[in-house]
C-alpha cells in the first residue's frame, strides 16, 4: 500500500479528522489541549491504490485553487465595502464644509469616566433592586451579564449615550447600544446638544485621523492606565448647524447600511464556499469522487 503525501494532507485537512481532533481536546483543561499521539496514529484512513489517490488529489487541487480565488475575490470585495464607508467618514470630518465652526471637543463636550465597585457585589441575578454593570466587553456579547445593586451604581448611561472604551485592544473603541451603569474601562461622552448631537458626535469619534491621534498620545503616555479626558478635550472639531449635522448623519447611516448589507453577502459567500471545501473534502473520503 502506498499513501501519497498529498493525500495525507488532504485527509488531516477534512471534517471527519477535525472533528476527531476537537472530541480529543474538547474536554482537556489548563494547558492540555493537544491530542494524544497514539491517537492519532491509530486513526484509519481510506487508503485506494495510488493511481485513484493521484486522480481524486487533482481533482481536489484543481476545486480548492478555485475556491481561493473566488475567496480571495470575495474577500477583496468586503475589505473594499468597509473602506469606502471608512473613507467618506474621514472625508466628511477632514474636508468639512462651508460654514462649519471650529471648535474643540472640550468646547462642546464633557467626558465622564465611569466607576468601578468591589467585585464582591457582583451578581447573575437580576433583581429589582439590581442595575447591569456595562463593560467594554458586553458590547460584543451578552455572554458575560453581571448585575449590581443600584445603590453601588455612580455612572449610568442610556443606549444613545456615546460609550468610549478607555483600554484596549483594540483603543478607543466607540460604542452605544446598552443601558445600566458603566465601569470605569469606559468613558461617556456628553454633547452640548444646542451644539453638537449625539449621533454626530458618535460618527466623529469614529473616523481614522482622530483614533490617530489617540495612538499616537497614548504610545507617548506609557506610563498613563487608560485613555483620558484630557487627551479628548483638546482635539479640534467643526461643526455645521443642528440640521446640516443631521443631514450629515443621515448620508453616513444609509452608506453604513449598504456597506453592511454587502458585508453580510460576502460574509455568506466566504462561508458557503469554507462549506464547499468541506464537502468536497467528505465526497473525496467517502469514494464520491
């Protein structure tokens, strides 16, 4: 019997091996997360004579070339979608129009960090007399929900209130969406709304040059724990009136729409094709080939 190397490859690269591989590290604690080599070599493998293994491998290189390219070519397409939006953001904030008054965010903005309770306060349970403590990484997920008492809050914040995350990775992140009281890895910032609006300010603080800026304060502060105030109050902004920023924010909102809807496309298309592999892979080890 023969076993041609590619065919090897082919095989440890397939979902039946890989989901062998995850069962063996599944329920492995600490650092043990490797599976046995004894296991491993005693995994069969359908082993047909070489001439069959040479057949199915071009057939299978000659798909998977394909694949990547079409992935690459979908992969391209989303990285483009969110640069355009990207790029307008920072075209509208730098470029600017007519009319637009400079100002600094410190004019027209106060930033309030949040507070930080014992841990020994914290909670599952979400009682009457509780309040969810909003952290940076609840904004990806609920799958770290933590309640406390209401009289321990000192720092809260609506789901319009612009967040900013005060560590990272990634910094300065700007977030929005949850409601309760905040802890002290996140900063809120509060509008003048004769001013500035929230959903102007929200965009602002997104575009590229200002998280820049950002970086560049905090590389020079090594020392400083987390982004502060007086970093963000002293950095330009220029605004139009009420109704211009509206129609500013509105223009962003649409495109913002479109690139996610192409987002979600080509997020769909890389997964279908992630699928394709798969399949091709199982027919290729199941004699379907």
């Amino acid at each position: 019997m023969v076993l041609s190397p590619s065919w090897l490859i082919h095989y440890v690269s397939g979902p039946k091996f890989r989901e062998w591989i995850a069962s063996e590290v599944s329920g492995a604690t600490g650092s043990h997360t490797r599976a046995k080599t004894d296991g491993i070599l005693q995994q069969e493998i359908p082993v047909p004579p070489l001439p069959e293994q040479q057949r199915i491998i071009r057939i299978l290189d000659e798909a998977f070339e394909g694949i990547a390219t079409v992935k690459a070519n979908a992969d391209k397409n989303l990285q483009n979608a969110r640069a355009l939006f990207e790029s307008h953001i920072q075209s509208v904030f730098t470029q600017r129009g007519n009319g637009w008054v400079e100002t600094t965010l410190g004019a027209v903005c106060e930033f309030i960090g949040g507070s930080q309770p014992p841990k020994s306060v914290f909670s599952k349970s979400n009682k009457a007399d509780n309040i969810r403590l909003i952290q940076i990484r609840d904004y990806k997920s609920d799958n770290h929900v933590v309640y406390i008492p209401r009289v321990q809050a000192r720092r809260f914040c609506s789901a319009d209130d612009v967040m900013i995350g005060r560590y990272g990775p990634p910094l300065f992140q700007i977030l929005r969406g949850l409601e309760g009281a905040y802890n002290v890895a996140l900063m809120k910032a509060v509008p003048d709304e004769s001013k500035l609006s929230h959903d102007f300010l929200f965009y602002f603080l997104k575009h590229s040059t200002i998280l820049q800026y950002v970086i560049f304060h905090s590389e020079r502060a090594a020392g400083q724990i987390g982004l502060t105030k007086q970093t963000l109050e002293p950095y330009p902004i220029a605004l139009p009136s009420l109704a211009d920023q509206q129609e500013v924010v509105e223009t962003i909102i649409e495109l913002e729409a479109e690139t996610q809807r192409l987002a979600s496309l080509y997020e769909r298309k890389l997964a279908a094709l992630e699928a394709l592999k798969k399949s091709l892979l199982h027919s290729a080890f199941s004699g379907e080939l």
